[in-house]
C-alpha cells in the first residue's frame, strides 16, 4: 500500500485528514481514531476479544509519530499511544467509516454505555 500523499492533523476540527495519490481523500475525526484503534488496548488479543471504547468524543490527538515508511503512531490526549495505524488500515477506516462508525454507535447503544466522558466515570 502506498504512503499517504498528505496527512493534515486539523486540531480545530478534530479531524485527521489523509489523501492518498489516487485521489482518495479522508477526513477521520479523533474519536473515530481512537475506538478504531488497532491496539490490542482496543482489539484483545485475539477474536472475539475487543474491549468497547465508550466516553472517547472529547479526546484529541496530541502528536503524530511516523513509523517506518508503513504507519503512523497517534499519540492521544487520554495517554493511548500503543495502535499502529498502517497505511492499509488508515484507508480502510475510511473507505469504511459508515458501517464502523454506525457497528459502534450500535454496539454502544446496546450496552447502555455513552461517548460522552462524563457518562463513563
């Protein structure tokens, strides 16, 4: 998979952006970054394992590491700093974004949990 063209961190609107040379653009809002995270934190360890990410939305990214020539490390302002986010994967999520991004709210929803910070303490 070929690097990102452009990534852009759009701290106002909390939103990385990534284009791609095929002219695929995206704009990946950080709490979609964050319970997308491709960590084993977020994943497990293995199927059937992943670990629901609620009380996320007002988290930032608060630096962004190159990793190699293949991924990005996103630092976040909860301290999460341990998912890869490869160039496949940064694809994927937005190609994706709508059925993830509606499999979350879903999944939230059912186990009576919130976005909100507040709701979670």
């Amino acid at each position: 998979m070929d690097a990102p063209t452009e990534i852009k961190l759009r701290t106002r609107s909390a939103c990385l952006d990534v284009a791609f040379a095929d002219g695929a653009e995206f704009s990946l809002a950080f709490e979609y970054l964050r319970v997308m995270s491709p960590s084993a934190e977020v994943r497990g360890h293995g199927a059937g394992q992943a670990i629901l990410q609620s009380g996320k939305r007002c988290f930032r990214i608060s630096r962004i590491e190159p990793v190699g020539n293949y991924a990005l490390k996103l630092v976040f302002s909860d301290g999460h700093n341990s998912g890869l986010y490869s160039w496949r994967y940064l694809r994927e999520l937005g190609e994706q974004y709508e059925q993830r991004w509606q499999q979350y709210l879903d999944t939230l929803s059912a186990a009576g949990e919130s976005r909100d910070p507040s709701a979670t303490e």
